[in-house]
C-alpha cells in the first residue's frame, strides 16, 4: 500500500525538467524569466500559480483594469485577485486611506478600534441577514470566516451536520476543505483526511450540465434541475428517527446549510433559479440555518451588492471576504444576533483579525461600492461585456454556454452545442494563447472546460473591447488547430 501511494505520490509531483520547460516557453521577456526562476527556486513548488497557468506572468504594476509585467508588457485583467481587487488595481481612493491609516494606528491585536466599529455598523446596515438585528464576527481570510460561521452554527443548534454542494468551494484548510468538492485537491491531504466527518453532499443545480441529466423533450432545463433537487432533500429529511431534538416539520441533526449563492471556482457557475428561495423554505421548515458564502458573488461582483439580493433571499448567517478589505486580507461573518450571542467571550480569536489598516481600506471600499449610480454602471457595463461574448458566440461555435450576473461571467466550452461535450484541451490552448497575446483569467469548471472572467467591477469599455477582440482572434486559432 505504501508503495502504491509512493508511486502515486511521484505522478503528482512536478520535475525539475519539466519548471525549466516551463520558464523556456513562457512567452514573457528576459526579466520576467530571471524572476521566475527566482521565484520557483525559493518557494514550493504547489503554488495555485503553476495549476493555474503554465507559468503565471510576473505582475511589477498594475491600474485599475490593466497589470504590467517585469518586462512592461500589459495585460487586460479578468482575475482581479480573484475578486479582492474589485475596485480596480491600485484604487487611488482606497491607497489614500491607507497611507494615512499607516501614519496613525497599523495593528492592535483583536481588539477594538473605530475603524473597526465603523465597518462593524455598516456591514450591518448592508447586509440581508434574517430575523432582526444582527451581529459581526470578523476574521483574515474566507476561509477563515466559513470556520467561525460553521463553529457558531455547530454552537448555537447543538448540531452536527452541515450540508453543501457539490462544486462549491470555502477553502482549502483542514476544517474547509470537507466543505469544497474541489476536483483533486482532498489528495493532497493524504494520509489525514479532512475533517470530512458531519458534512453531507448534495447535487447543485447546474442546468448546462445537469447532475440529473437532460429533461424530457420539451422541458426546461432550469425547472427540471430545481424539481430534482427538491426530490433529493425531501428524502434527505424524511427521517423521523433521531436523537435530536424535533423542530417543526420534523426531526433533523443538520444544523446548518453551507452554500455559495453561483458556483464561482467551480466556473462561474449559475444555478437554477429559486435555489436559494428552495434553501430557505427547507431551512425554515427543519429549524436549519441558512449560511450563504459571498465571499467571492458579494459586494458587487452580481450587480447587486449581494447575489442573494437576485432571489431576494434572507439568511440567517453571510460570510464575506475578498474585495471586503479593498486589497488587504479581511473577512468578516454577519449574523442573527442570537446566534452570534449564544457563546462567551474568548469564543473566538485571531490575531490579525480585523487589522486596523484592512478595516480603513474596508470603510472606503464599502463607501465606493454602495455609492448612488455604482452598481447600475456595474449592471450596464456587464451586460456590455455580455453582447460581445454573445455576438462572438455566433461566429465560434466552441462556445456553448454564456451566463452572466453583473461582472460574474461564465463561459462554457464544448465540442458539440447539441451533446454538450466539453471541451477541455480546447480550453487549455485558449488559455494559454490569450496570456501569450495579454490577457489573464482563470480556467475551470467541472470538467475543466470553462472560463470565469472577474474583471475589475470599475473595467472600462475599451479595455472589453480589447478582451473581446483577443477571444476572438483565439478561439478563431482554436477551431483551426482543433478542426471546430
């Protein structure tokens, strides 16, 4: 057995060889090459960096919608640090805020500030928690928030369970990763696993590629795919054995949903619609708490300041992150506030949670983003960028499915519209060739096929333009190379 997972272990691993291969074909200029190799000689070698793209540019500057190379080539930027940067690189705004902070107060433990207390009482005012007053729980990173979110719901319900779907993502720590179907990753833990046990899985309602398959003839996709979960949860609860305690509707041990309102690492992904409305219903009807994960669809990125806003959805605890600290580490958890006064104090601790810096920089970020007119431009601009991928739809037939909530947009790549068969290598040229031509985002999806294009919230319509015109030129190299 040893040898077998030795052996395993080995085809996991990458070579020497294969890092200078790597750094020899990126299409980068000499000074982005030195530094690479700099960098790939001091730290490991597991980096997301070399998952994500065969070798990452080396990004020296950056502005607003544009990063610039050790070389000074541009690149359109549709990662926006993956959603932190949702301002725009280098906000001016925000880097105000922060020189000043700096000059007055930088770190004061875990402890009050009013910096803190401002973002506190505004997160508060923002956000659709259900039943009432609500309380604040801050922390680092997302997945740092999703822990504290689970330990408080696991507290308050004297619950075990937790469910989520399949697909979603909330980290990548011990206690996190049970809650992420990311494709590959729970090898990495071996021989501990995570701490998978209490965590149930269920089939998210991805309609392109349904979990339950394809509808009869001449049924909707979407309905069809939100009727069959509705089946699975109501064998999931039918139940009536346990020893906990009854709740109205029945007896249950789950205390609490873990969900992302739209699969983002997962491609971008928008369900069914009335997904999280079916949630909701099932929570009220079991005593179960609702926590939905906006670390990546919040403040913004959807065109509304939060995606459960699209289902006008309520839940009873929202964990927020990434473009929250306005380029700085910070997440934060906003809750009923029974559930978050149900423990004492030292329930919980960090040291750098709620960083002063991070929390003035989260001030001015929310000021920015819940300004008069902001997320209308968001709506606008998204649906701008969206009739471009839909006119370039109709000249590539690579690409099988756009979907698109504000600057949250998805693309899917099949081989065959009709079948829907994916098309992953055709996926890994495009992307490739598209960082060659200056132009960088992620690549994924179930069957890793798909494009997730997280631009800067505040991208102009020139730089659209431009992204436009180089998927277009690369998906035309894609069809001749691949014979589409």
């Amino acid at each position: 057995m040893m040898d077998d997972y030795l052996a395993q272990r080995k085809r996991m691993q990458i070579s020497q060889a294969e890092i200078d291969r790597r750094i020899a074909d990126a299409p980068f200029g000499p000074t982005s090459k030195k530094w690479a190799s700099r960098w790939l000689s001091a730290e490991s070698w597991g980096q997301v960096g070399l998952a994500l793209f065969d070798l990452p540019p080396i990004v020296e500057r950056a502005e607003n919608d544009l990063l610039i190379d050790a070389d000074g080539k541009e690149y359109v930027d549709l990662l926006a640090g993956f959603s932190v940067s949702s301002l725009g690189q280098c906000n001016k705004e925000i880097a105000e805020v922060i020189r000043n902070q700096a000059g007055t107060l930088v770190h004061y433990f875990d402890l009050p500030h009013p910096e803190r207390i401002k973002l506190a009482e505004r997160l508060k005012e923002i956000s659709p928690t259900a039943g009432g007053d609500s309380r604040v729980l801050f922390g680092v990173t997302g997945a740092d928030a999703i822990e504290l979110a689970v330990r408080a719901a696991r507290f308050y319900t004297g619950r075990p369970m937790i469910l989520t779907a399949f697909g979603d993502y909330h980290g990548v720590t011990y206690s996190t990763m049970a809650l992420t179907g990311k494709g590959g990753m729970w090898a990495y833990f071996y021989p501990v696993l995570p701490h998978c046990e209490g965590v149930g899985y269920f089939p998210f309602p991805y309609p392109y590629q349904s979990p339950f398959g394809r509808p009869p003839a001449g049924e909707d996709d979407q309905a069809w795919c939100l009727d069959r979960l509705r089946d699975y949860f109501e064998y999931y609860f039918r139940s009536k054995e346990s020893p906990y305690r009854e709740v109205k509707g029945g007896i249950t041990n789950v205390a609490a949903f873990v969900v992302e309102p739209f699969q983002s690492s997962a491609g971008y992904i928008l369900p069914s619609a009335g997904y999280l409305k079916l949630l909701r219903r099932l929570a009220d009807e079991y005593g179960i708490l609702l926590i939905v994960d906006e670390i990546q669809t919040g403040l913004g990125r959807t065109g509304k300041l939060w995606a459960s806003d699209w289902e006008d959805v309520r839940p009873d605890m929202l964990v927020t992150s990434k473009a929250l600290g306005g380029g700085l580490p910070l997440s934060a958890v906003v809750a009923r506030a029974d559930i978050l006064e149900a423990w004492g104090p030292g329930a919980h601790v960090s040291t750098q949670a709620g960083n002063v810096l991070a929390c003035a920089a989260g001030n001015k970020a929310l000021e920015l983003l819940t300004a008069n007119g902001f997320l209308d431009k968001v709506r606008a601009d998204g649906a701008y960028f969206e009739a471009g991928l839909t006119a370039l739809a109709k000249k590539h037939p690579l690409i099988g499915h756009i979907n698109a909530r504000g600057m949250y947009i998805g693309l899917e790549l099949v081989r065959n519209r009709d079948t829907r068969e994916p098309a992953p290598d055709e996926a890994g040229f495009i992307l490739k060739e598209c960082v060659r031509e200056g132009m960088v985002f992620e690549k994924g999806g179930y069957f890793h096929n798909r494009f997730q294009l997280i631009p800067p919230l505040t991208i102009r319509r020139s730089t659209i333009d431009r992204a436009l015109g180089i998927f277009d030129r690369v998906f035309a190299a894609a069809e001749r190379k691949f014979g589409r």
